[in-house]
C-alpha cells in the first residue's frame, strides 16, 4: 500500500541509536498498533477513534516513518493545527525507539489514489533510536581514521557532517552551554581533513580559539593587551576585507573556468557579541555589510563562516540580518525553546523535539547526504 515514494528513499534510513525497533517491538505490526492505542486516547478529535475507523496507522515500508491515514469523512480538519498536535504525541511515546524529525508545515503524501476516502496521509519521518554522544578517547588518533575532507562525525552512529553540503555555520547557546568546545572539535577536524583548508579564526575573548589557534600554527585575530574594542573590530574588518577580495578573484576565475573547485576557506568568529558590542557605529556598520558580503558569494566561492554567539538576534550581525539567511547549518546548545530557537530557526516547533539534559547538547539543522533537512537533538562530541 506505500507509495514509492518511500522506496526510493530507502538508503536515506539512517541508524542513530542502539534499540532498533524490533527488539521491543516484533514487528511492524506490535509498532503500529502502540501508536495506534496511543493516538486513541491522546488525540481528541470530536471522540473519533482508530477503533470506529476514523483514521489508520501504516508503518512505511523501508521503516523510514509512520503515516496517519484519515478515513473520510471526518469531522475534524486536515491541517497543520492536527498534524502537530500527533507529532507531539507520537515524539513523546516513541522516545527512544524512534526519533521524529519535526517539520515546520504539514508533510501530505498520496496513499491510496483509488480510493477518494483513503487517497491522503501524514507522513512523520523518523529515524531509528536516539541520538547518541561521540565519546572519544584519543582525538588526534580519532579525527586521523574517520575525518575526511567532506565528512565530520558529530554523533555516534555515523551522524556526520557533509562540508560540500554545510556553507555557513552558526552556533549559539547561553555561557558555558559548550559553544568554544564544539567549535574547537570542528576547528581541529577541519584543519586535518585537508591539508589546502583555509582557517582564520577571531577570537574577541582570547581564549578556548585563541590558545588553540596557538596550538595549530593557525591565524588568530584577538585584541592585544590594552587596546580598545573598536580598534579590533577595525582589525577584523580588514581581514574580512582581504577575504572579500579572495572572493573576487575566485569570481573572476570562475568567469573563465567556471568547474573550479577552490580549496575551502574558514572564517571562524568566537562570540559575534562581544565583538561588536561597544564598537562605533560605523566600525559596526562596515562589519555587518563585510560579512553579508561573504555571506552570499560564500557558497560559489566556497568561502564559509563559521559563527558562535550566545544570541544571533540582529545586533549580532551588527543589523544585518541577510546573514542569517545563508546560514545552512545551525547548532542550539542549552535550553531549548522558543525563545532560543527564535533566531536561528524561527519556523520550528521545538515544544515536542526531546532534547537531552547536560552540557553540550542541544539541536542541529542541517542538509543530510541525500539532501534532507534534518532538525534532531544533538549532543556533542567529549574528547
Ligand atoms: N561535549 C562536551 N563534553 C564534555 N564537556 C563539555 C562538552 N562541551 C562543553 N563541555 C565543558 O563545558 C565547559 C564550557 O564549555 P564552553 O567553554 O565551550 O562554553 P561556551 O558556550 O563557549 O561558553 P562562553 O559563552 O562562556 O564562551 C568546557 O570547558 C567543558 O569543560
Ligand atoms: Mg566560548
């Protein structure tokens, strides 16, 4: 009865966790049925039920979610109002054999086309088990045998990040939620993956970024003792400047070999905030129109950012907000609800995502391998 739809996503079916499903569950059938039982006495659609036909579960052939099948007619609208509502339940009840991906709208799919009563379903993409924390023992000897220069593991089970795919990247959380370490985790796998790789960092704070721009032998911009806020964004500017002009040159190149593929430059900015808090309005103005500037040519010229703030509201870009826009990957760390997430995924609801206690751990947005946004709890890596 699936469509093949589902089919030909068969290998985007990701193993995040160690509880496969048939463990607990003997088969789809047990699985369908719990959901089914659940969503009967949760969901309160005007007293319509599973049992008087009002609606079906079907789990999707290759396992790559479940899909809610209304039986027409029913009393109860098809909209986006009752499409959350099931996530939330089902994202709660399915923890931890299966973890939901939340979507920002309602996902139709066609189900049954010869039939008008069955000819639609919801569809609630998830994947297998929980997210789990990479734990590592020995980084130098770690990031050696599974970096690569396009792929970064970022959680157990071969959760990773695909750097053809990531252009910008932004990561925010509350002080101490982790930010620096993770930074510091991508900074070091980035500077093995590939030898051509590009790294400039800023670290307004002088610390985790600056010392290990230390360690590195990588360019690190940081303020010099005694100098005064302004005079280091101006520093800054110019670097992004020299960069923007990089971004030309590439341009121009492209003009004339447009299959270029250019070595990777990073800029990595530690605490946006801080930078630009208590610099002049015109240093902060040349700021914000440098990196919008890097922002959007960034992806043909394969210039990216990296950017870590407690907040990415507006003032952290020193007003301009484009920046945003080009960000494809966003890391939340800390306490994750609406108010947090407002900035960098303002579309999202992030009531039912189930996201784990501790430190280093939070939500990720990013393209998959096969071209998916995926939105699911992230913990980071400890070494
Ligand atoms: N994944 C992790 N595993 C274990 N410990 C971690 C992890 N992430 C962070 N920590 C611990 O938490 C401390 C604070 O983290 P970090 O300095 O990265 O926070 P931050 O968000 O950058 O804070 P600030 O905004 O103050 O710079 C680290 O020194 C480290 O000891
Ligand atoms: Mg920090």
């Amino acid at each position: 009865m699936t469509t093949n739809m589902f089919n030909t996503h068969a290998q985007s079916s990701k193993t995040l966790g160690r509880n496969p499903t048939p463990k607990v569950f003997n088969d789809t059938n047990e699985l369908t049925t719990f959901i089914q039982r659940n969503l009967n006495n949760a969901l309160d659609v005007n007293g319509e039920t599973s049992y008087t036909n009002s609606f079906m579960i079907r789990i999707t052939g290759n396992d790559l979610g479940f899909l809610f099948v209304p039986n027409l007619p029913v009393s109860y609208p098809l909209d986006s109002q009752l499409y959350m509502k099931i996530y939330a339940i089902c994202s709660g009840i399915l923890y931890p054999y299966k973890t939901l991906l939340p979507q920002t709208n309602a996902y139709f799919t066609p189900y049954d086309n010869d039939n008008p009563n069955l000819a639609r379903a919801f569809f609630f993409p998830w994947v297998d088990g929980i997210p789990e924390r990479l734990v590592i023992d020995n980084l130098d000897q770690f990031i050696r045998s599974q970096v690569t220069n396009t792929t970064i593991p970022i959680m157990a089970n071969n959760i990773s990040l695909n750097m053809n795919k990531v252009v910008h990247i932004a990561i925010s959380g509350s002080s101490g939620s982790g930010k620096s370490q993770f930074t510091e985790y991508l900074i070091r796998c980035l500077h093995h993956s590939d030898k051509a790789i590009k790294l400039v960092l800023v670290d307004p704070k002088l610390s985790k970024i600056y010392k290990l721009g230390k360690e590195l032998g990588i360019d690190v911009l940081s303020p010099k003792f005694g100098s005064n806020l302004n005079s280091f964004i101006t520093e800054v500017n110019e670097l992004l400047g020299k960069v923007i002009n990089k971004i030309y040159e590439r341009q121009q190149t492209l003009l004339t070999k447009p299959n270029t593929i250019f070595p990777k430059i990073y800029i990595v900015i530690d605490e946006l905030l801080a930078l630009v808090q208590g610099s002049s309005k015109q240093a902060r103005e040349t700021f914000a129109q440098l990196l919008g500037t890097i922002a959007l040519l960034g992806r043909e010229t394969n210039c990216s950012l990296i950017l870590i703030s407690q907040r990415f509201d507006a003032a952290a870009f020193g007003g301009n907000t484009a920046v945003r826009e080009q960000i494809n990957c966003a890391c939340i760390l800390g306490e994750i609800n609406a108010n947090t997430t407002q900035f960098l995924l303002p579309h999202t609801n992030v009531d039912s995502i189930v996201v784990p206690a501790g430190i280093g751990t939070g939500i990720i947005k990013f393209t998959d391998d096969n071209h998916n946004n995926r939105i699911i709890p992230l913990l980071t890596p400890t070494y």
